[in-house]
C-alpha cells in the first residue's frame, strides 16, 4: 500500500493574562510584617517568651519569603530573550522553592529553643502574649487579603497568600495560649505552644516544598489529569490515536502542553487547531498548546508526520 505523505504548518496564537502587578501589595504586606515582627520579637525578649519569639522568627522568615515571591513575579514578567525563550517564568518557581527551604531553616532554630524551654521554662506574660499576638492575628489577615484574588491563578503568589492566612491562625493560636496561662499560671504552656506553631509551620511548608520541587521537575501540575487531557484530545472529531502528551509548568502560572494527534484522513485545518487550544485552555486551564498532526487514511492505516501547533 502507498503511504500518503504531507506536511502541514499552522500557528494560531492564544495570549495569556500577564500576571498582575503583585508590587504595591508585596510593599505593604513586607513593611506591615517586618513592623510587627520586630515589635513582637521586642516583646518576647523583654518579657522571656519563647512563643512571642518563635511567632516573631516565623514573620522575619515570612517578610524573606514574601521577597523572594515579590522577585520571583517580577522575573516572570520580562520577556524572552535568545537565551529564555520562555522569558523567566520559572523564576516563580524557584522563589517558592526557596521560600519553603527558608522556612524549614527557621523552623529547625524555633523547635530547637522551644525543646530547651521545657526542663525550666520562665514565667510566661500571658496577657502581652495576648495583647501582641492579637495584633498579629489582624495584620497578618490583612496582609492575605492582598493576596487572596490574586493568587487565584498563581502558585507563588497563593502561597504567599497560604503563609500570611497560616500566620493568622498561629498568632491566634498564641492568644489563646496566653488565655490559658493567665487562668493556669503554667509555664509549660509557653514552649507547648511553640511546638504546635512549628508543627503547624512546617505542614504548610511541607506542602509547597512538595509541590515546589514537583514543578521544578517539569510535573504535571496539581488540578490537571493527564488520562482527562487524553481523553479529551481523543474525542475530537478525526481522531484515532494520541500519544507523546506532555504537560508540564512553565512557571507557577503558565502551564504548557505538547501531543502527537493521528488523523484520519488528512489535516484538519486551522479551524480544527483552534477549537483544540480553546479547549484545552477552557477545560484544564493549558494557555499554551502544541500539537502535532500525524496524517493516515481509514483505508491503508499508513501514516506521515505533519506539524500544526495551537499556541
């Protein structure tokens, strides 16, 4: 039997948002941290609290954090070059990695302390642990509501927004600690209190470091089944085969897409093209697709490679 053989080229463009500029409620989510932090850390030093300071070392770490996302956005906003084809949206990537390596350095500092506490804990100030740590339940909920519409459609910037809601939560939880040890006078409370931030602290990290390091490997990212993406490409009309799918993060906001479609009985055509990337953009929430038309006939089953890509 005689193989058909052509090659068809069509290049359909689909733009993504760029990502919002993130730089006014970086500026004031890091200037109200490091204020509080450096109140709070005053505090615990005056007063010997290790729960004021363990809540204090963990905002010091997220100002870092919220810096190096604040960098890492700003990368991903500047266009490719020779070199970064795809311009620096990786970089996004890389600022959460760092940011959760910071975080587990200063969680290990924090349990480390607290660990000391517990032979002879110091009289504990519950009601400026109160008083503190109530003022960090509400600059930290202020600082995630900067981020929360934002980081939607964005990892780096949702883990921003994770850090700052998880810090109100601890601090809230230090407000209560200081309650029961106005009522108790315990001293224990104070370094127990401490471990359960860091325990606290280090699931939130665990977690995007987990999903850090799978995006920095190329991994399919969390929302999005490759055997859906599959099927779905499978059920377009002319379709009888796909294989060579690939799904990977171009950056924590940008996904990428490529795949090989067998087509019986020619090319497509643009139309066809382009109703695959609306699909894929709709559906999974892929902006940028890459197909490969590979051309065979319902009779012979022959095949030739052609290219058409939806971007």
């Amino acid at each position: 039997m005689g193989a058909h053989h052509g090659h068809h080229h069509h290049q359909g463009h689909g733009h993504s948002h760029a990502p919002a500029d993130f730089g006014r409620a970086f500026a004031i989510g890091i200037a109200l941290n490091i204020l509080f932090a450096s109140a709070e850390a005053a505090a615990g030093l005056a007063y010997g609290s290790m729960a004021l300071l363990a809540d204090a070392g963990h905002n010091f770490s997220d100002v870092l954090g919220l810096a190096v996302a604040w960098v890492g956005a700003g990368l991903s906003k500047r266009p490719p070059t020779r070199r970064f084809t795809w311009g620096y949206r990786g970089a996004s990537i890389l600022a959460s990695l760092i940011n959760a390596l910071l975080l587990l350095v200063a969680l290990g500092a924090i349990v480390l302390e607290a660990a000391t506490r517990f032979s002879d804990p110091p009289p504990a100030p519950g009601r400026t642990m109160i008083v503190v740590a109530a003022i960090g339940v509400v600059i930290n909920f202020a600082t995630a509501l900067l981020f929360v519409q934002r980081g939607k459609r964005d990892f780096n910037i949702h883990g921003a927004y994770l850090h700052m809601a998880a810090d109100a939560g601890v601090s809230l939880g230090v407000v209560l600690a200081g309650i029961l040890i106005l009522v108790t006078g315990a001293g224990w409370i104070d370094p127990a209190i401490t471990l359960v931030i860091a325990a606290i602290i280090f699931w939130n990290t665990w977690g995007l470091l987990k999903q850090s390091v799978f995006m920095s490997l190329g991994a399919v990212p969390e929302g999005i089944e490759p055997e859906e993406v599959e099927a779905a490409l499978a059920e377009l009309p002319s379709v009888s085969a796909v294989h060579d799918l690939h799904i990977w993060p171009m950056g924590t906001s940008d996904t990428v897409m490529t795949a090989h479609l067998v087509m019986i009985g020619g090319h497509p055509g643009n139309d066809f093209l382009g109703a695959a990337r609306r699909m894929m953009h709709d559906r999974f929430g892929i902006a940028h697709v890459t197909l490969q038309i590979e051309l065979t006939t319902a009779e012979d089953g022959d095949c030739a490679t052609g290219t058409g890509s939806a971007h």
